[in-house]
C-alpha cells in the first residue's frame, strides 16, 4: 500500500513532470497530505488503497488514476477546492512540536498501539510498512496498549525515519530528472518504490510478522 512517503514523492514528480505548463503564480499541480494526492487543478484528492497506481497516457499527456488490481482507492472531491478534511497530523510534514501534541493524547490511551498509528483522523501517512519501521527502531510494540509503553523516543524516530526516506525518494526523482525518465517515474511509480521501501526498511518483511487489529505487523 502506498504510504505517506509514497505519495509525497509521487506529488513531487508530478509537479516537476508538468511544471512547464503552469504559471508560477498558480498552486501546485499537486501536493500529499497523509496517503492522500491532491489535484488542486482537477478539484480532487485521490487515495490508493492496496494496488493503486497512476499513469500519464501518452494519447493526451494527462494523468490518471489505474483503478486495476485488489483495493485501488477512491477519487473524491475537496473541501472547497482546497482541502482534504478529517485527517489528523501530517507525519511527512508537521513539526516535532505537532508530532509531541499527538503522542501526548496517544501516550494515555489504553488502545493498542497500532491502532492509534493507523488512525488517519489523529496522524496521517503511516500505514503498517512505515509503522513498523517506527516501531521497531523505537523499541515498541503494536499490539501492547500505549499507555503501558515509553513513547519517549517516539517522535525522533518517526522524524529519523521520515527524513531518511525522503532522502532516498529525493534521490531517486532527482535521478529520473537528470535522465529525462520522469514521466517513467509515475508510471511506474508503484512496484519501483516497494522495491525502495523494502531494501531500506530493517524491520518490514524481514522479521517477525504478527497479526494485530485485522493488520500484519513486522516485529
């Protein structure tokens, strides 16, 4: 599943891949929040489930969104042409300041951790791959209650982790830049990132996988 990351990048390449075409007056073509792409030009924000992907057909030069494979996601209007709502803090972008006040509500509840990083409504952007990665280096569980755990390192992982892969998702885009290959980029902007993801992550498919609310977790 495309995560926060993912679709961060993916707006990146967007942008640089039509940036020709727009005034520099005028918004982005696209910008994320969370797991969410959003198209400020189409009115839109798109999700991508399990198995979205997108692509820029070479009959009209426009991007659109596969609706092909398992769960694909959803395409829906902004609020007002602007914004996504009920979505929580952004884990790509927010200060350690906004990430603190989320761990501080997040640090007394009885509910499992996983569940609470799950929870797009309170933090936005981490799914169980990424979720993990921050787990594992932080030295918690999923499955324990938050409130029976030291959320203590908590948010310098989740920055650690997010500033390392932005690193790695930066060098890749600035890689098809140089070779003229970002239209390449998008299109296959799904399986070349999991790849990414899966050789960067220390936790993610190479330890233990156990089941937690309905999600496997990697331990």
């Amino acid at each position: 599943m495309p995560e926060g990351p993912e679709v961060w990048i993916l707006s990146k390449a967007i942008n640089e891949c039509y940036k020709d075409d727009y005034e520099k007056s005028v918004n982005f073509k696209s910008s994320s929040l969370g797991k969410h792409l959003i198209l400020r030009d189409l009115g839109q924000h798109w999700t991508f489930g399990l198995t979205g992907q997108v692509h820029i057909s070479e009959l009209d030069n426009k991007l659109y969104k596969k609706e092909t494979g398992w769960i694909y996601g959803e395409k829906k209007g902004l609020n007002d042409g602007k914004y996504v709502v009920g979505l929580g803090t952004d884990w790509m972008e927010d200060s350690a300041d906004s990430l603190n006040k989320w761990v501080q509500t997040a640090v007394k509840s009885k509910s499992k951790l996983a569940g609470l990083l799950l929870n797009q409504n309170h933090i936005c952007g981490i799914g169980v791959a990424w979720g993990s990665e921050i787990l594992f280096r932080a030295g918690l569980r999923p499955e324990l209650r938050a409130c029976d755990q030291n959320l203590s390192k908590l948010v310098d992982v989740m920055i650690e982790v997010r500033n390392e892969i932005k690193e790695l998702y930066q060098n890749l885009l600035n890689d098809s830049i140089n070779n003229n290959t970002v239209k390449d980029f998008i299109n296959n902007w799904f399986s070349n990132l999991y790849e990414a993801r899966e050789n960067m992550t220390k936790i993610y498919k190479k330890g233990t996988k156990i089941a937690v609310l309905g999600r496997n977790w990697w331990v």
